[in-house]
C-alpha cells in the first residue's frame, strides 16, 4: 500500500481552507495532520484512492457519516464534510476535532491500572459507545487505538471507520473487521452472526481487563486459527487470579462483561455506564 502522495494533502489543504501545522501520522492510504481553521485547531485526515483499495472512500463517507450523526462529549466530533480530491478522485478529506493526549496503548502496556483508574476509562467509553448504540451504530474495532486519553483525564473513542449501522446493510462492509486480541465471539460469526452493541460491551470488558491484569483475556499469539478457537471458546484465565484484591462484585461485573453469550452482558453502552456508575 503506498502513502498518500503530498499533493493530494496540499489540495486537501486548500480545499478545506485550513493551514498546516504538523503532520501527526503518515502511512498506508491515510494522512493525518494538525491544522488551524483560524484560531481553531483540528486534525485533518486524508485518504489515498486507487486501485488496491477501491473501497476506501465508502469506508470514510461510512465514517464521517456515522460521526456527524453522533453527538457525546466521548465521541470524536467531524468538523466538516468529507470532499473528494481530483476528477477523476485520487483521495478525500475531512475535518475532526483535535484531541490532545495519547491512545491508550502506551498506557495499557505501562502496568496494571486501580480499578478507580481502569472505571473511569471504562465509564467513558461505555458512554461514547452509548451515543453511538443510540443512533443503532456498532463500533466493531474497539481496540486501545481507538481510544485517546485527554490531557485532562477524560477519554474519547475514536475512528469509526469499520462501524457498522444496523439499520443499512449498505453501509455493512465485507466481513467482521476487528483487531487481534480485542474482538468478541461475534466477530467469527457466532451467536447472533455479526457484532452488536453487546460486542462492544465485550471489547470494552477486554480493555478493563488487561488494564487490570497487564495481560489480554485471551491473547492472539500470531496464528489466526488457534485464536478462533480460543475466541469462541472464550476461555479466560478468572480475573480474580490476575487481580485478588478485587471484590467479588467487582470481579462479577468484569466476568458479565466478557460472557461468551452476548445477552448475559451488559446490552449497549448505555446500560454498562449506568453499572459502572452503581458500582461507584
């Protein structure tokens, strides 16, 4: 996959009518960059079309979409449309809310979080995903990149790029993206056949768990078939052998949330923050 050539970020730039400040990320198919509209700083994304990814812009018209119809403090706002680059198109852009801080990777990997720290991440997110659940949109790749942790302790789910709406299958894209190590039963098509909001519900209570324990309920180890298995046999090491300072309520809610069977979890975000705040 090749990087988006910089001519098409300058026309992006132009287009939008905003200024560059610094590019954030480069690599395959997508740019992002920090720009001012103004006195306003934002994040311009921009991805490369052609002819090895064909689908790219109806996977970013899904994503800018999906976002304008969300409104939560714990979702990444859009700031614009999203425009086509080139006659015939060679890219497309748009405007999202810039968000300081860091995703949760490095974080995760620092060592286990308290439970005050590892709920109110998950109180967050949960409330992000709720907005979403609300609109009938499943997020489907929850992963700790997804979610960036503001300088000012809040947290905001990000990148619904492989988000799926339940209510147009023509919105639905080939398959059940999700990243190793943070998918749920139903992304290999068991139970209910596709990710729901309780999927969701299930990859928030994988981000709990290793904040807690430092390890992965069930880790992928670089071999697909062995994590299928393991995935939808959904044998997890009892997080009150990582954590034994938990309570039994404490430890009950992570199990609820990572129940193989989707309708033994919390159903949506909605209903996993309310438990989460009871739990307080």
């Amino acid at each position: 996959m090749e990087d988006v050539p910089r001519e098409v970020v300058v026309q992006a730039l132009t287009a939008l009518n905003v200024t560059e400040v610094a590019s954030l990320r480069g690599g395959a198919q997508k740019s992002v960059t920090l720009v001012d509209r103004g006195k306003e700083r934002l994040v311009l994304k921009v991805i490369s079309i052609g002819a090895s990814n064909p689908d790219s812009i109806k996977r970013a018209e899904r994503e800018v979409e999906l976002l304008a119809a969300i409104s939560s403090p714990y979702v990444v706002a859009v700031a614009s449309e999203l425009i086509e680059i080139g006659n015939p198109p060679v890219g497309a852009a748009w405007l999202e809310e810039y968000l300081d801080g860091d995703d949760l990777t490095p974080s995760l990997q620092s060592g286990p979080w308290t439970w005050k720290e590892t709920m109110t991440m998950a109180r967050d997110v949960a409330r992000g995903l709720g907005a979403a659940h609300v609109k009938r949109v499943v997020h489907r790749d929850l992963s700790p990149n997804n979610i960036r942790r503001l300088s000012n302790g809040t947290y905001k789910v990000m990148d619904f790029g492989f988000a799926r709406h339940t209510l147009r299958s023509g919105l639905t894209i080939a398959g059940q993206p999700g990243t190793p190590g943070f998918a749920s039963p139903e992304h290999l098509h068991s139970f209910s056949g596709a990710p729901t909001a309780a999927s969701d519900v299930f990859c928030v209570g994988i981000l709990m768990y290793t904040a807690l324990s430092g390890e992965l309920p069930i880790p992928f180890k670089g071999d697909d078939a062995d994590y299928a298995v393991r995935l939808i046999n959904t044998r997890i090491v009892d997080i009150a052998e990582h954590r034994p300072d938990l309570s039994d309520q404490q430890s009950t809610f992570i199990r609820k949330c990572l129940h193989p069977q989707p309708a033994r979890r919390y159903l949506n975000g909605n209903r996993l923050a309310q438990a989460i705040e009871e739990l307080s």
